[in-house]
C-alpha cells in the first residue's frame, strides 16, 4: 500500500510544483511587463516635460525679443523719426556751411534709423508668418548686406519641399540667432548659408569666416545651447563646428515629414 502511495505522492507533488513555478512565472511576467510600462510612462512623462519646459523658456524668450523689437521700432524709431524732421526743417531754414552740416547730421540719424529698424525686423519673428524661411532669411541677408559690413550669400539646392510652418518658425528662429552671433562675435567678413533639400531631409549650414572659438569652453546657458533646444523640440540635429581663428560652421539637419500638420 506504502509503495502504491509513493508514486501519488511524487505526481502530486510535480502538480503542486509546476503550479506554483508556472504562477511564479506568469505573476514575473506580469510585474516585468507593469514595470516596463511604468517606465516608458514615466520617460516619455519626462520627454513631454523637458519639451514643454523648453517650448516655455523659447517662449518667454521670443516674447522678449519681441518687446525689445517693438520698442525699438515704436519709442526709438520714433525720437529718431522726429529728429530728422527737425533736422529738415533746420536745414530748410539754415544757408551756407551750417546747412550742410545739419545735412550731414540728418543722415547719420537717418542711416541709425534704418539701422534701427532693420535690426527691429530682424529680431521680430512676425515675418516668418508671411512667408517661408527662405525667403525670410533671404530679406535678412539682404538687409545685413546694406549695411556694408559683412557680405552675406545664400545657396538653396535640390527641390524646394513645404515644411510643417511650426516648424519653418523654429527654424528661423535658429538662424536669426546663427546670424545675430556672427554679426556681433565672429569679426567675420562673411556669412554663408546652405540650404539643402535632399531627399527627406533639409540640411541647412551657416558658415563664417571670422574668429571662431573654443568648443570647450562655450557655456551651457550660451546662444548654441539654445539652438540644440530648439532643433530638438523639431527632431531636428544640430553640431557646430569652429575652429579659432578658422571660423563657425552650423549645421541644422531637419527630417521633413511626410504629414504636415499645420
């Protein structure tokens, strides 16, 4: 009878064990895919969060720059707009040598003006809405050149594609800042920007030839670390590369999309 339970006893036994194993497997299981979830949840919590803390520092940024913008435009253009008009009409009124230099006067406060408002138009984004960034960054480059500073030059190659108009902002919003650095860091003579369509991608590249600077001693708070910011928040890449004395190499590559979301 003892031998007849035995063999019971060891198959009741492998029911129990395999039981618990296969309920030890499914509950591992079940906590490993709970666990995985968690944490996709919780890095994509974190990706939604760094966007939105950087979309909102952008933000609070470009509405700075559209403050400084109005008042440059609205209060200084102004004073300086009044000026030239009494300048005009102290001219009228004035003969001989005090005349011409009341004349030389009125168009250095003139030329400040025009100055004054093309840096206005190039810091306010506004234009950007009224048509591409191309041709945005091309009224740009035009008005960099008038000053006869710094010679600019554009080159677009490939198809020209439409790109989703968020992000066209973004992009300009990247190259003002490239731009605005150049003019005032890199003591270069002259600014270079390609705009390349290949395939799904736009590669666009701002080169100077000026100064450049050391890579490992930019800050992190600096006007690159934005940029990266920004070409993130559109899965875009942004490197740079500077050599001193060399010169600034920018380079944007933007995966255009296929849906474009307006």
């Amino acid at each position: 009878m003892e031998q007849k339970e035995i063999p019971l006893l060891i198959i009741s036994f492998s029911i129990v064990l395999f039981t618990l194993l296969g309920t030890l497997l499914v509950f591992f299981f079940y906590f490993q895919k709970k666990k995985s979830k968690f944490l996709m949840d919780k890095m994509e919590a974190e990706l939604f969060f760094n966007s939105e803390l950087a979309k909102s520092r952008i933000e609070i940024k470009e509405q700075t720059l559209t403050n400084i913008s109005r008042e440059l435009h609205d209060n200084i253009g102004q004073i300086l707009s009044v000026a030239v008009m009494q300048l005009n009409l102290m001219a009228a009124s004035t003969d001989g040598n005090s005349k011409n230099e009341i004349d030389e006067v009125r168009k250095l406060v003139s030329k400040s003006l025009d100055e004054i408002r093309m840096v206005a138009k190039l810091i306010n984004g506004d234009i950007v809405l009224q048509s591409s960034f191309i041709e945005a960054v091309t009224e740009d480059l035009n008005r960099i050149t008038k000053l006869k500073i710094i010679d600019c030059r554009l080159e677009v190659t490939g198809t020209v594609r439409k790109i989703n108009s968020q992000h066209e902002v973004i992009i300009y919003r990247i190259l003002q800042e490239a731009m605005t650095n150049a003019l005032k860091y890199s003591h270069s003579k002259t600014i270079a920007v390609c705009i390349d369509f290949k395939g799904s991608n736009c590669v666009i590249e701002i080169a100077d030839s000026g100064i450049g600077f050391d890579n490992s001693k930019v800050e992190k708070g600096s006007g690159l670390a934005n940029m990266n910011t920004r070409a993130k928040l559109i899965g875009a890449t942004f490197s740079v590369i500077s050599k001193q004395n060399e010169g600034t190499r920018l380079t944007i590559n933007y995966p255009i999309t296929k849906e474009l979301k307006d």
